[in-house]
C-alpha cells in the first residue's frame, strides 16, 4: 500500500526556532569562564559563536535532477459501489540541495494552507507521485510545480534567514561585551570590599597592601586556580571621567594666569596637563602612570597595555583635527576603547572653531554617532576601530582657548 508522503515546511515555526536559538546562544556566552574571554581570545571566542550560529538556507539544485526508473505499481481506490485496484506509473524524482536539512521541518511566517509534499533522503529532495496516464507535459507541469512551490517556501524562509545572519554578528559580540563587563563588575565588587582574596588552591595567610588613592584599573579574575591566561586590565568609566574632569580643570588654571601660556608650544603645554594627573591619580601596579611618549601623547599605560590615549594638537585650522583623529586611532589596537583629544586653539574667535568640530568628526569615515556631553567646550563622539569594525572607542574632545598676547 502508498501512504502520501508528509508535508514540507509545516511542523515547527521558524520563527520559534530563531527566537529559542538566541536565547540559547546568549545562554552559553553567558556561560563563559572569565579565562575564556581575555582580550586575546576574545575575537576568537565571537568567531566561534557566530560560526556556529550562522543558518545556511536551503539551495536546490535542479539543474542535477535525477528521476529513477518509473515503476508499475498497483493503488487501491474506492468507487461508489466497491474498492477497486488499478496499475500506474511511480515517479520518484530526486532533487539534490545544499543547506541544512531541516529547515524543510520549519514553516516560515507567510505560507500556504497546501504546502508541498516529499521527503528528505540524504542530501536529496525526494518528490514522488502516480500516474495512469502517460501525458509527458501534465508529468512535467506536476514536477514543475512541485518545484514552484518549494522555492516559494524557500524564499520565505530566506528573508528570515537573511535577516537573522546579518544581526548575528552585532548580537555575538554585545553579548560577549556584556559577558566580558559582567565579569569586569564582579571583580570590581570583590577588589572594592578592600579584602585580600584567596582562591581555590591558596593558602590563607595576612598581607600588607599599600594604601591607594584612585585606582585606574581592574585586572579580570581567572576562572580556576592553575596556569591560566593572564588577566586582561582595563580602564573603569567613572576613572575615564575623573580623567576628563582633571584635564577640563586645566582650562581654569589658564583662565587665572593666562601670562603663563601665551607663547607655551604644545610640548611644554602638554607637561602642564600630567602635573595634575598623576598628582590625582595612582595605579595598581607598576607601569600604571601618565606619560607621554613621542610629542603629542598623553598615555596611561599598565605593562605593555595602552588602557587610555590623548592626542594634543593646536587648532590651524580644519585639517588639523581631521589629522589628530587620524592619528589617535592609528595609535590604538584592538584593546583601547577610550580616549580623548584635547584641543589647543590661540583663535580670538574661539566659539568659531567650536562650532566646527561636530562636523569635522561627522565627515571622518570612522564616525558612527556623536553622544551627550555636558562640558560646554567637550564633546564625545562613538568611533569605529580602524582594527575591527564590530569594535568601537570612545573618543572624548576637550577644546582649550589658550591666551594670546596683546
């Protein structure tokens, strides 16, 4: 006896499907082990999960159709008196495709009440149906629209699909971010408490740590006790705006003695801007402090990591700024996600070169937004990294007014 084959693309939602798999996906980032999510291996990890969370749609490749040998076979029907039995031909046609297999299980949001019926063998499409007649077009009209109709169900599922895979990978790496910041806040939490911590494996004993006035930076914990990845230090955000405040407070000291700075080049200028900070601010480790290395830069570095950068440039017009934008991001790697321009102007018409920063950043090909900034000579703006585009920095801009003489 022949049972009809089931129907494709009705048993489960697709839809559905998407909805689950980014909860499990956001699940198992957030699942990560702190030693799993070190700057180092933090692109491989959103590789991984974008990879392994990409859908690759259904392909059919009907110009490599293959029909078996019909075969006479007998089906039963009902007439009005009595059942009855009669010999048709079995079409069984064999179309291979690429994709994953069970998107045919998965019904799209726009469908039909009569989806198309077959069955998956391999990586074959398989299509069968009878025939008592032998009417070579109605057997390729019904193959013909067999096809029709999968490719229509094909390209429902295709804007879905489509629309899935070009998000995935901005909601991997926020969601690897918000992992990463999560274990960044835990760890604050525990070195904030002001207690020595003992891990698995430690033995408990007393320590004398130094007194410190403002950390710069939390090293990330370590998932087990072992050899494991050194931890990765960042640069806290509230630190970041007491930086900025220290720097914009510089605009007052010029105020009050504009004698001072009327004929100061930017080197001596920049000296004047360290004073303070590392006057307000001390590290946790050795290497913690500002410096400046080459001209124009303002570094707070631990180790070999740059956590902040600021570029000091004189205002000479446009060009200027567009070249110190330039060049801060070729200073910073993947890893730096804060820094700051300060901005040095002798122009009388101060204002003027104000109103024309937001449009220099505007025009830059790594501009993706300007954000709030409540400083009336500031303004923060939301850069892509020249590194990775998925990677952003923000980039804080402090205009000064340095005196002039006459």
């Amino acid at each position: 006896m022949n049972y009809p084959a089931p129907h494709l693309f009705s048993s489960k939602d697709l839809q559905s499907e998407l909805d689950a798999q980014r909860r499990e996906l956001c699940a198992n980032i957030h699942r990560l082990a702190p030693n799993q999510l070190t700057t180092e291996n933090q692109a491989q990890v959103a590789a991984h999960f974008i990879e392994s969370n990409k859908i690759h749609p259904i392909v059919l490749h009907t110009e490599n159709v293959v029909l078996e040998e019909p075969l006479e076979v007998e089906t039963r029907g009902q007439g009005r008196y009595e059942s009855y039995t009669r010999k048709v031909l079995r079409f069984r046609f064999l179309v291979p495709f690429d994709g994953e297999s069970a998107l045919f299980d998965s019904q799209p949001s726009q469908f039909t009440l009569s989806p198309p019926t077959g069955t998956i063998e391999g990586n074959s499409l398989v299509f069968t149906f009878h025939r008592e007649d032998r009417d070579q077009l109605a057997i390729k009209q019904e193959f013909e629209g067999f096809i029709a109709s999968v490719q229509q169900y094909i390209g429902w599922q295709g804007g879905m699909i489509a629309s899935w895979n070009t998000s995935l990978p901005t909601l991997v790496h926020q969601q690897v971010q918000s992992r990463r910041e999560k274990l960044v806040a835990d760890r604050q939490l525990v070195d904030g408490l002001g207690f020595r911590v003992v891990r698995g494996g430690e033995t408990p004993r007393a320590a004398s740590v130094p007194i410190q006035r403002k950390p710069l930076i939390t090293p990330l914990p370590t998932a087990r006790p072992g050899i494991v990845a050194p931890p990765d230090p960042v640069m806290d955000a509230k630190i970041y705006e007491e930086i900025l405040d220290t720097l914009d407070g510089m605009s007052v000291v010029m105020e009050r003695s504009p004698s001072s700075f009327t004929t100061i080049d930017e080197e001596a200028l920049r000296t004047h801007f360290l004073v303070p900070l590392n006057a307000n601010f001390r590290g946790m480790a050795s290497g913690e402090t500002f410096n400046a290395q080459g001209k124009t830069d303002i570094l707070v570095k631990h180790q070999d990591r740059i956590l902040f950068i600021a570029e000091c440039k004189f205002w000479k017009g446009p060009q200027s700024l567009t070249d110190a934008i330039g060049q801060l991001l070729s200073y910073t790697t993947w890893r730096e996600t804060k820094a700051a321009i300060l901005l040095f102007s002798r122009k009388k018409d101060f204002t003027a070169v104000l109103s024309q920063i937001p449009g220099i950043f505007a025009q830059h090909p790594q501009h993706v937004r300007r954000e709030d900034y409540a400083k009336p000579t500031g303004f923060r703006f939301v850069l892509r990294s020249p590194h990775d585009t998925q990677r952003h920095i923000i980039v804080t801009l402090l205009a000064f007014n340095v005196p002039v003489e006459g």
